[in-house]
C-alpha cells in the first residue's frame, strides 16, 4: 500500500467507532443485536484488509458505499450526529487521494549535484 496517511486515518477511525458503537449497543440492548454487529464488523475489517494489502478499488468502493448508505439511510433517526459520520467518513474514504494531493505536501526531491553548482 502507497503511503496515504489520509486513507490509513479514516479506516482506523471507522475500526474505533465501529468498535466503540458496538459496544454502546451491547450494553443498551444486550446480546441480541451482537450476532449482526459482530458480522458487520468482520466484512468491514476484510475490506480494510483488501484496501490495506491488496489496493483493492472494488474494496475501496464497497466500504465509501456501505458508509454512504447508512449515513442517508440513518437521516431519519432521531439522532442524526451517526449519519453524518458516515456519510463524512464515505467521501473521506472514496476522495481520500484528492484530499491528500491537495492538503499534503509533496516529498520534492532536490538535485544535489545542481544545488552545488
């Protein structure tokens, strides 16, 4: 995988929110949606994977999707503040390249034999 530290940031925050959400559930509900967002987790982490070690685009696709998806389909809950992290996270994902060429700076290399000149 390239070095982008943009990408890298916005999946580990999708791990840790995912994670710490899972748990939220599991202590306001219980144990009957565990099964759901345990498998909801799995299929994200391998998608993570394929991104990390395969730069996977179809992987890259499906996730920014998923998170899209669930942002506008969570618009109508009371609490829209996990939608819009989705739908944030989503374009994050899927815009992560124009984002770093725009707000990172690029490694320039320097010509040494010309400088001393």
């Amino acid at each position: 995988m390239k070095d982008r530290p943009i990408l890298k940031i916005a999946l580990a925050l999708t791990l840790l929110l995912e994670i710490v959400l899972v748990v939220g559930v599991y202590q306001v509900i219980g144990p009957e949606r565990l099964i759901g967002q345990t498998i909801r987790i799995i299929i994200q982490l391998l998608l993570i994977l394929f991104i990390i070690f395969q730069s996977s685009n179809r992987a890259l696709f499906i996730l920014t999707a998923y998170h899209i998806l669930n942002g506008l389909i969570g618009f109508s809950m009371e609490n829209p503040s996990i939608s819009i992290y989705h739908v944030v996270i989503g374009c994050v994902i899927y815009f992560h390249e124009e984002l770093e060429n725009r707000f990172l700076p690029k490694n320039k290399t320097v010509d040494k034999s010309k400088s001393l000149k």
